[in-house]
C-alpha cells in the first residue's frame, strides 16, 4: 500500500490537514510528536501527520527535529511526504524545506501558500488574507514573525539559500504553459505557484504529477489533499449527490459559499451572459462533459448559474435584450436537459439530488418524464424530502428549496440530511 506522510509545525494544523483529508474520503492518523511515531500500533490510515511543535524553535532546532522525522516517515513506507505550513507563513519554512531536501532524492519543493476557502489566496507572488497584504494583517503585526513584506517569494527567500522561484497566476491556468514552467526550473529549488481558487490547486496537483519529478509539497493543507486524493483515491462510502442552483438570489449565493466552506463540492457554472449572444447547444455539451468529469472523481458535483451578482441577468435587463421571461425559461430548460441527461446515463451512480429553485426542479422533472415526487418529510420549513415517481429517475431522493428559503447554512443542512438518509 502506498503511504503519504505530512510534516506539520503545530497540531492544529496537523488536525486541520486532517479534515480536509477526511473531506476528500481519505483516512489519516495525526501523531501528537515525532517519538509517538515508534510507539504506534500497525498503522492502517492511508495518511500519517506528524506534528513537530517547531514553529517557534530556532531554525537549527526546526531543521533537526523535521529531518528526524522526514527519515522516520521515509522509514515507515511513506513514497510522498508534504510540508504543511502556516497559512500566514509563520514559523521556520525555509529550514524546514531544507531539512526534508536535503534528507532524501527529492529534488524540488514546491509551495502552494492558499487556502482559498479560509480567504487565503496567493497571487503575483503576494500572500493575500482576506484581500489583506499579509505584512498588513493583524496576526503578522501581533506576531513574533515580524514580515516588512507580503512575497511569498521574498520570505522564503530569506530563510533558505536555494533559489526560490515565482510561478505566476497566468501560467498556473493553463495545463501546458504550467507543466513547462516546471520543466524549467533548476534543480534543488524551491518554487512559489499563485493559485486563487481550489480549481487552480487542484490543476496544480494534476500537473505537478504529470510533469513526473520527485518533488516535496509545501502547502496549509489544500494542495496536500488535492495530491493525496489523486494518488490514493477516495476510499469513502459517500453516495455521489448532484447538486443544482437554479435560483439566482444574495442569500442562495450566500448559501452556496457557506455549503462549499463545509463541504468539497466541485462546481460547474452555466455561463448565462455568454448564452444570451451563444451557441447553447455548445454550452450544453461543454457543461455535460465537465459534470461527466467530475462526477467520476467527487462525491459531490454542483450545477450553478450565478457565482456572484454580475452573473444575474435582472428582467429588466432580459427585457432590454429583448428576451424578457424567455430568457429565464430557457436557461431552466438548459438546465434540467443537462441534469436529466447526466441521471439517465449514470442510474444507480448517482443516489440523490438536491434543487434549488421552483422552476428548476419542474423543468427537471420534465425531461426526466417524471410523474411527481412522494413527500416523505420536511428537511427544514419549506425545504422538502421525497423520491421522484416515474420516469428516468423513478425513486431517486431528492432534496428541494426555494431561492428564498432559509438561512445562511440551509443548504449545508439540506445535503447534511440527504448524505444521512442515503446511508441508512
């Protein structure tokens, strides 16, 4: 079996390593102190944390202790072995890379430094927290790591005597363009990727494989997890569910984000604006296939229509286009061909379905030739549970939602029950 180990400065960060593993269905073990290590039972988790408390150390005391462990986990079967840092980059990182270098055949350190959905983000080189500089937030301000800077590039820089290379945003979004950017980099380096959301981490984990040299991550656990999921595989037991936003409201948005912060939901978002003066068709396929993709890799896939207020077309502004309610009519119909189309090719896969958005699921019902839905309880006020009767999806669960129902967590709690009532 391969193994996966993680380096952590603190435990928290370890435990917090943790649970984005356990979203993606990985099992992992985190050990209290690099001594523990030889006094665990045989270890049967995919994924062994380690935390060295080291964050505070003097960086000849972190490079010692990380080096020890990076040989105990070398020991232990581990063939891929990550670094987990700060997310605001306290601590010692640069002797820390140095110390797992320098103690094995990895050649290459590369440092993703985002966590998108904890509003830590990295672009052109600059560590952003909250669309904060780093150097100008209040934990760096508080801190005994004192930074005069935001460069990732810059303070790692100052901790190491390796070249510390930049990999910037524009490169990181394309396959092609990213993969030769490795290429290029000289051996025994270190290189700082930008990434801005959890699409461009997971790019990076897919490219940093193909390119297929020993490399070590670096990262406050998104890039670690996106790696660990390609290279084991999910082994959880969680039903797929497809989860479909019609409505286009502030508080299903705000709904959205919340459900994403619990949960790893891979979303694809129907392109409206570019409908309006598009081929649909076209967008119909492309949306189809990206769903097809993901539903392969993730539990939980999503169909959206509105990321953000930009991407709400108003009626009055359908009606400036002269598309009035046809407009809204026709992204429903768009909508429930590309859902039905994914269930009927995946019956028995794809176990429930949650709808927001009254027009939504009657346009789905629709081209699933579905009969009704038997109501078997009440998830929340005005948010329903059943199972469709006839048709192509005839008994699958289905969740359903007005855009203007609940609170900032109902959708989190409407796919916490689904996930509950598939499992019993």
């Amino acid at each position: 079996m391969m193994r996966f180990g993680v380096i952590a400065d603190d435990l928290t960060g370890a435990n917090a390593t943790g649970a984005l593993l356990s979203k993606r269905g990985l099992s992992s073990v985190s050990v209290l102190n690099p001594e523990s290590l030889r006094g665990l039972p045989c270890i049967k988790q995919d994924i062994v944390i380690v935390s060295t408390s080291s964050r505070y150390l003097f960086p000849h005391e972190a490079y010692g202790i990380v080096s020890q462990t990076f040989k105990s986990l070398l020991e232990l079967g581990c063939k891929v072995i990550s670094k987990r840092i700060d997310t605001t980059l306290r601590g010692n990182i640069g002797a820390e890379i140095d110390a797992m270098l320098n103690g094995g055949s990895f050649r290459y350190a590369l440092l993703v430094p985002s966590f998108p959905s904890a509003g830590r983000i990295c672009l052109g080189g600059h560590v952003l927290v909250n669309s904060t500089p780093l150097d100008e937030t209040e934990v760096i301000r508080e801190s005994v790591f004192r930074f005069d800077t935001s460069s990732a590039v810059k303070i790692i820089a100052s901790q190491t005597k390796r070249k510390v290379y930049h990999v910037p945003y524009d490169i990181v979004r394309s396959e092609g363009e990213l993969i030769k950017a490795l290429d290029d980099l000289a051996e025994d380096s270190i290189a700082v990727l930008d990434a801005v959301t959890d699409s461009d981490i997971d790019r990076i984990a897919l490219c940093s494989l193909k390119w297929g040299k020993p490399f070590i991550p670096v990262d406050p656990g998104p890039f670690t997890a996106a790696l660990a999921f390609r290279l084991l595989g999910s082994k959880a037991d969680l039903p797929k569910i497809l989860i479909v936003i019609g409505s286009v409201t502030e508080l299903i948005r705000k709904q959205v984000e919340y459900l994403s912060k619990s949960y790893d939901v891979k979303w694809v978002k129907i392109n409206v604006r570019g409908l309006i003066s598009g081929d649909w068709d076209s967008e119909l396929k492309a949306k189809r296939k990206a769903l097809e993709e993901y539903i392969e890799l993730y539990p939980l896939v999503g169909l959206i229509t509105a990321e953000s207020e930009k991407d709400v077309i108003s009626f009055d502004e359908a009606e400036r286009l002269g598309l009035g309610k046809d407009l809204y009519s026709k992204i429903n119909d768009l909508i429930g061909s590309v859902v039905s189309e994914i269930l009927k090719d995946r019956k028995g896969i794809i176990r429930g379905l949650y709808v927001s958005g009254g027009d939504t699921i009657s346009a789905i019902g629709k081209h699933l030739g579905a009969l009704g839905v038997s109501i078997k309880d009440e998830v929340y006020p005005l948010a329903g549970f059943g199972t469709f009767v006839g048709g192509l999806a005839d008994g699958l669960a289905v969740v359903t939602k007005g855009g203007l129902v609940g609170k900032e967590d109902t959708i989190k709690l409407c796919i916490d029950y689904l996930l509950k009532a598939l499992r019993l």
